[in-house]
C-alpha cells in the first residue's frame, strides 16, 4: 500500500508540474507581449512624438517648433460655433480657408485610402476629416462664415 501511495503522490506533483509550468509559459508570453508594446511606444522618434495620430501636434509638438523656431503655436479650436469668442472665430475661419480653400488641394488619401496629414488636421480643429475634395470645400465654406460672424462682431463692437 505505501508503494501506491509514493507513486500516487509522484503523479500529482508531475501533474502540477506540468501545470505549472504552462501557466510559466503563457505568462511569459503575455510579459514578452506587454513589453514589446512598451518598447513600440518608447521607440517613437521625438518627431513622431510631436505629431498626434489623430491629426494635428502634440503639446510636445507646439513647444518643439516654439524652441526651434518661436513660433507661438496654440491647438485648434474645437469648440462650438455659438461658444466662440471673435478671436476664435477668425483663428478657426482662416484655418480653415487657408488649408481647404486653396484652388488645388494636396491630396486628402494615400494610395491606401488613409487620410494624409493634411485631412487629419481637420479633426485636431474639430472638424469631421475630409476624404473628398467636396468635404474639405464644406469645412472652407464654414470657415468663410465664420470670418464674416467675426467681421460683424467686430464691426458691432
């Protein structure tokens, strides 16, 4: 009987064993996985760092471009037409004219059908991004209206 017993109680360490060392593995994995996450993220260049992914710079991209070339740049305006002040009104209107209204825009999609940078930048000025030309028309045309609003404000004043 106490033979059994030994070889009973063998098993059921082998069985933890292997148990355990599955568990080893997988957490293992899912450590490699979360690491190589970490790294992609630190690896970002500082370039990349400065641009948003959604569009527009990062606070770490305005004050780059203010070391390099003391430019004071401020974020887009993203709030709402009716809780702007004038001085919102013209930043967000000429914005707008100035990057879709030109006579030939640069192009909205890459060859991939992803929006370029320059699409992208509508949505960091709380713009929907602009995958034809007829969209980005649509965002100049708001930004022509919103230079007017300012003009009437500022003449009313």
């Amino acid at each position: 009987m106490a033979a059994k017993k030994t070889s009973r109680k063998k098993a059921s360490k082998k069985a933890s064993k292997s148990k355990s060392s599955k568990a080893k593995k997988t957490s293992a994995r899912k450590t490699r996985k979360r690491t190589a996450k970490k790294a992609k993220s630190r690896n970002r260049s500082a370039s990349a760092r400065e641009k948003d992914p959604r569009g527009g710079l990062t606070a770490a991209g305005r004050k780059a471009i203010a070391r390099k070339q003391g430019a004071d740049l401020r974020p887009g305006v993203t709030k709402k037409e009716s809780e702007m002040t004038p001085q919102e009104m013209r930043r967000k209107g000429s914005w707008a004219v100035r990057f879709y209204g030109r006579a030939k825009l640069p192009p909205l999609v890459d060859a991939k059908g992803r929006p370029t940078r320059h699409a992208l930048s509508a949505h960091a000025w709380g713009e929907p991004v602009p995958k034809t030309v007829a969209a980005a028309r649509r965002i100049a045309a708001k930004g022509e209206r919103l230079l007017a609003r300012y003009r009437r404000a500022k003449s009313g004043d």
